[in-house]
C-alpha cells in the first residue's frame, strides 16, 4: 500500500477521494435529484455520518468525555432539522423542478428508516446474531446467569432516586416514578411508551394520547443523557477494576483467563473474510431475525398479557444455539464476519438516521426545567449505580455492567442502544444490551401494571 493511503482517512478513503465522492453525494441532495429509496439513502448517510465522525473524534473534551463521533453525529443531524438547515438548499433543488430537498429526502430517509424498524432492524439483526455467536461460548454460559440480577438493580436504584428527588422538589414521589421512571426504563417508544400509554388507559388514570405527550420528553431526554453518560463515564472511571475495556464479566481467582479468549486458531479462521461469507452471515442473521417474529406471534396468541418483543426471542434462541453448539461452526465464523462488516461500515450511517428521525429536540426543549431535568438524569444516573453495584456483586465489571444493564435501560430502546455503546466504544456488548431493552422492558411493562393499579389513582 502506498504512502497515500497510510495517513489520514475518511470512511477508509484518502481525503480527496472521499472529497470528489461527498461533493457528488450532497450535490445531489442539494438539487433534489438524489436517487430515492437505498442507494440515494446509503450515500447521504455515509457522507453526513463520515464528515460528522471525523469532527468528532477530533473535537477536544468531546472526543474524550462525551462519546466523540457517535455522539455529534446524532446530536449534530438531529439540530440540523431542527433548525431546518437543509431547508437552505430548497433554493438550489426548486431551480431545475425537481421538489424541496427537505420534502424529498428527509420523507426517504424517513421512510428508509420507520417503517416497523427498518434500516434500524437489519443493523440490530446483524449485530444481535454475530455478537452472540462470536462470544466465547464458556463465557456466555457463565455471564448470563448473573446478568438478570444487574437489572433489577438498575430498576431498584433508578426508581428509589427518581421518588426520593420528587418527594424533596414537590414534584410528588408517585408522580416521579410513574411519569418519568416508568417510561425512560421502559425500553424506549415503540415498546416502552406506547404500551405503557394503553395501560395508563386501561386503568382509567389518564388517556392514552395525555400519557404519551407527558412521557415522550421524559424518553427522549433519557435517552440523550444515557448517550452523554456513556461516553462519559468510560473515561471517567478508568480503573482497571470499575473498567473491563469492554469485558463485561471478570475472572475469577481459580479461572483460566484463556478459556475466556479467543483462541489464536479461531481469530485466524475469522480474520479470513470471503464475500460467500458475508453472504451466509447475512442470510443466518435476517433467518434469526425471521424466527424472533415466529416465536413472538406463537407467545402473544398464547399468552396476551405478557408482549415479549421479537428482539428478545431472537437473543434467546441465539443464545440457545452458542450454548448447545446447534450450528457448525463455519456458521458461527460467518455470521460474526458478517457483523463485523456492518459496525465497521454502516454505524456512523445509521446514527445519522437514529439523529434524523428518533431525536426529538424540540420535545426535549419544550420540557426544559430544572427539576424535570434533574428527576430524568438521577433515573438514568440510578440506572448505571444500581446495575454497577449489583454486576460488581456478581463478578461483572462495573463499568460494562452499568452500561449494558443500567444505561441501555434507561436510553431509548434499539436506537439508544446503538448509540450508547456507540459513545462507550463497547458495540460487543450489543447481546447484553438487547436483553436490558427488550427483556427488560417486558419487565417494566409487568412492573408498570402492578403500579398503576395501586398507584394510579394518586396521580
């Protein structure tokens, strides 16, 4: 390789070919002629998230105590339609008839990415299935019995905070944990405030439209100071024994360190990528992700009070398949290359999309208070002490404890996710993550029926 292609890059491209493509990409977009649909998608985003990935891992303090790249990517896009700076190039797109950059593109991407997840499920689906099938199998056996406890702490802490810091505002304990407790641990919108809403309903406390507009800020500012928390505390705390480095579980004084690791066998057979590789990986993990509906559709006719997210039978059965070695390993080998290919490529693209489409600004500026603020960080603060100190009980590592179990509770579900070990630098943890927002946001829908029908009516 020559001495070009050694320095700085951007997307793994020198600088000026990155430059020439970009310049195509947002030209583009700018005139209104960008393709619709993916291709016209996956070239705006990769472009926005590059640019936005290369400010942040350069900005000073960010770069360092906030999360860096990940975190001005979803930040930055979100304020960018908040503010409606692409509504500049309306101009520029209305020249040659071809509609408002705005109208077109951000509905494409819109569309690129809501629709019953989307982008967002194909990202989650790899990382999910790779994730899992890439650990070491001894390893998994051991950490998961352990992982559930964390929760639970999280939840514990998270709530006690949230009722006592609303009982010494006035803000009222009931008030605090049901409104703002309640809904940031409960796994983000789409499977935490929205079913919370129709139980708010059914109990006759309040409507569903009224919970929904009380709850969705209290979402979206836990789900950005979850981010913020992530990248933060990493660096924060740096001791070897609060921080694992992206371990989550510690091994123990009569452990072997090597039957945690992989072995330099196994490393080499996965650092040999083939594109039939990827194309198993690919077929394996989107198969997975098929089963999780399956399951999801038999369970729900089954058993109606209980809705277990598809994500959380897709980790289960995944899980089941590393723990009694259900695929060959050839499978396994692929499907870890095949989510390695995604992180690597796609994630500063889809934080473009969680910033476009999931990050709510004007909500989170609507709810500005001091109290409401304070009540939303000490749940999300809560959440990270409470998993840290029962994972530290059980062997976890502080650190990876309160992220995965603490922190992914408390952000907004598979978005969140994403961006809070985005900001953390742990995207390995994705399988544990998954099970705090998915698991553990059936459990908070559990959690919330029994309150609100002894605590409802004190609101």
């Amino acid at each position: 390789m020559s001495e070009e292609y050694r320095g700085f890059k951007i997307f793994n491209l020198p600088p000026k070919y990155f430059a020439c493509f970009a310049v195509i990409v947002l030209l583009a977009a700018m005139l209104g002629v960008l393709p619709a649909g993916m291709a016209g998608c996956f070239a705006f985003m990769i472009v926005c998230g590059a640019i936005l990935q290369e400010l942040g891992d350069h900005l000073p303090i960010v770069n360092t105590f906030l999360g860096g790249g990940p975190v001005v990517i979803i930040f930055g896009m979100g304020f960018l339609r908040y503010v409606n700076f692409f509504g500049i190039f309306d101009v520029m797109s209305g020249l040659i008839g071809k509609g408002a950059f705005t109208a077109t593109l951000m509905k494409n991407i819109d569309t690129f990415f809501k629709p019953a997840g989307a982008f967002l499920d194909f990202y989650i689906a790899a990382l999910i299935t790779g994730s899992i099938l890439g650990m070491n199998r001894k390893l998994l056996v051991k950490a998961a019995a352990r992982y559930f406890p964390a929760i639970f702490g999280a939840i514990a802490v998270s709530f006690g905070l949230t009722a006592f810091a609303g009982s010494v505002t006035g803000f009222g304990v009931v008030k605090a944990i049901l409104l703002i407790a309640l809904p940031i641990m409960g796994g983000g919108m789409g499977a935490g405030a929205v079913p919370l809403s129709k139980i708010f309903e059914s109990s006759g406390t309040m409507t569903a439209e009224q919970a929904i507009s009380i709850m969705n800020p209290a979402v979206a500012i836990g789900n950005a100071t979850s981010i913020v928390l992530a990248g933060l505390l990493v660096k924060i705390l740096a001791g070897k024994f609060f921080n694992g480095q992206g371990q989550l579980m510690k091994t123990g004084a009569n452990d072997d360190p090597a039957e945690f690791e992989i072995s330099p066998e196994m490393q080499a057979k996965r650092d040999h990528v083939t594109i039939t590789n990827l194309g198993i990986g690919l077929l394996a993990a989107t198969s997975f992700f098929a089963w999780g509906y399956i399951v999801a559709g038999i369970w729900i006719k089954l058993v109606p009070a209980v809705n277990i997210h598809a994500y959380a039978w897709m980790i289960i059965s995944v899980a089941l398949c590393k723990v009694f070695n259900l695929l060959p390993e050839f499978i396994e080998i692929n499907c870890y290359q095949w989510f390695q290919f995604v992180m690597k490529n796609l994630t500063s693209m889809l934080m473009v999309g969680i910033g476009l489409c999931y990050l709510s600004l004007d909500v989170v500026i609507e709810s500005f208070s001091l109290t409401y603020l304070l009540l939303c960080f000490l749940s999300c603060i809560g959440a990270f002490i409470g998993a840290s100190a029962i994972g530290a009980m059980v062997g976890f590592y502080p650190v990876e404890a309160g992220i995965t179990a603490g922190l992914c509770m408390s952000n907004m579900g598979g978005t969140g996710d994403v961006a809070v070990l985005s900001a953390a630098h742990r995207m390995e943890l994705m399988p544990f993550a998954q099970i705090s927002s998915r698991l553990g946001g059936a459990i908070i829908l559990i959690i919330g029926s029994l309150m609100l029908s002894t605590l409802g009516s004190m609101l």
